[in-house]
C-alpha cells in the first residue's frame, strides 16, 4: 500500500499527490465544477466520486483493448493511483458528431453526424484559454514531436472506437470528448487525466437527453441526477 504524500498540483476538479513511490501519484476528484475556462464555478455534489468511479471503469476497459493509460487502481470512491507522469500540453478533441464549440463555430446544428471522426487540438494553457493549435503549431513550437503526435492521433482514434461501443451498450451516444497524454518515468506514452461526464458529451441514446457537464455549463438543471445516471449506466456496463 503505498502512502500519500504532499500535494503536488491543484486543478479545478482534481488534486494530485505524490506518494513514497516517486513513480505514482494519487489523485483526488473534487466536486468543484468550472466551465468558461474557470468564468463560471459551482459544485456539483456527488461528482468527484462519480468522476473517479466512472474513469477507473472506462480506463481499465481501454487498457483491456490494449491502450496504455496512466492508471493503476482505485484507492477510495474519490481516488485512484496512477503513474507519475509528464502531461503533454496539447489537448486532444475527438468529435463523432458536431456538438458545442465545433457546431458554434461553423454554424452547424447539434448532432451534425461526421463521416469519421474530427480530432481538433488545443494548447493547454489556461491564461490564453487553452487556444485551438495546428499540428505545425504542436510541432514547431516543441510541445509534441511529430512521432509523438501521430502516436497520439492513433491512440485517440481506438479509444474513440473502444469508448463508443461501451457506451452504445449503456444506451448513451458519444458524442465528443477531450483527452490529454503524458509520459511515464520510462518515457512511455500512456493517456492520462480522466475520462468522465466533464469531459465528454454523452446523449441519452434514444431521447438524446444530456447526461454531461452540458447541463451544469447551459443551466439544463437535473445535474446531479445526470451524473448518477452516468454512474450507474457504466457500472452496468462494465458488467455486461
Ligand atoms: P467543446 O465543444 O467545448 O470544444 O468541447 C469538446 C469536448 O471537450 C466536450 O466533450 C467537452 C470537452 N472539454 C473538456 O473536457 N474541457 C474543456 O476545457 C473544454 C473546453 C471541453
Ligand atoms: N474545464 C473548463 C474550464 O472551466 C471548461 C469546460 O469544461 O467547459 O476551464
């Protein structure tokens, strides 16, 4: 059993520890809820233990399906154990319909099906409120090397596979979500961060209700309830 140790790192709904083993941290999933790039705040109680329960699922699935992540176990309904890792600074968009900021942008209704899957990326940098970057941009500006990427670009596109097809089978549509990647101790490229309803669209598969961070961001009401509704839907899932 590994120990916790000082607090590393902060962000807007997670902490992050070290441990006596300086090759995994712990993270705690918060309740605090931030949408705008931290304008709007809020709780929205229940979801840190949501979050985490959620993520531990969906990251030990995918790791079944051969992605490596930077999970390890869950420790506590709010914490689990990951590998240390470097956290590249590029946020990796899949969209499988056009939703949100995609929709907005170039004027497309909401669930606008794609042929294939859009990836869009961002720099992760809250002062210039993570801003949309090419792949030059990641190249040139030493963020990612171009092998890096294109083994980024691969692994989002099997996680999108393997995700949409969990979810299909918990009766939820994905319709977009972010990712974020970093490197291990060895060098080794694994997802990182989580994967929950803040940071996905998930649309009810037959009534298309929002059961994601939507309802908190567009005040849809029903929050909470949705994130429950998110848990139990994948803990079924992972049984079935
Ligand atoms: P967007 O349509 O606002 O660009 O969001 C695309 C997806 O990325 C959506 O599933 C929500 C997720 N997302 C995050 O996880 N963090 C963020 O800061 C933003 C802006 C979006
Ligand atoms: N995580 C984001 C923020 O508050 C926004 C979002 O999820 O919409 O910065």
């Amino acid at each position: 059993m590994v120990r916790q140790g000082a607090l590393l790192y902060e962000g807007k709904a997670k902490k992050v520890y070290a441990t006596d083993d300086p090759g995994l941290y712990i993270v705690e999933y918060k309740d605090d809820a931030t949408a705008f790039n931290g304008q709007k705040r809020g709780q929205i109680v229940g979801k840190g233990e949501v979050n985490n329960r959620i993520s531990a699922v969906l990251f030990k699935m995918l790791e079944r399906g051969g992605v490596a992540t930077h999970f390890v176990e869950q420790l506590s309904p709010r914490t689990s154990l990951v590998k240390a890792v470097d956290i590249i600074p590029v946020e990796v968009v899949v969209r499988n319909l056009a939703a949100g900021s995609m929709a907005a942008r170039l004027g497309l209704q909401e669930g606008t099906p794609l042929a294939r899957p859009v990836l869009e990326f961002y720099y992760k940098n809250d002062e210039l409120g993570d801003p949309w970057v090419t792949e030059d941009h990641i190249e040139l500006l030493g963020w990612a090397d171009a092998a890096t990427l294109q083994q980024m670009k691969a692994m989002a596109i099997r996680i999108d596979q393997l995700l949409t097809a969990f979810f299909r089978q918990c009766g939820v549509t994905l319709v977009d979500f972010k990712l974020e990647f970093g490197r291990t101790r060895d060098g080794s490229l694994v997802l990182a961060d989580e994967i929950s309803p803040d940071t996905c669209r998930l649309w009810d598969a037959k009534t298309g209700e929002k059961l994601d961070k939507d309802r908190f961001r567009r005040d849809l009401g029903g929050v909470e309830a949705a994130y429950q509704e998110m848990l139990a839907r994948v803990e079924k899932g992972e049984l079935a």
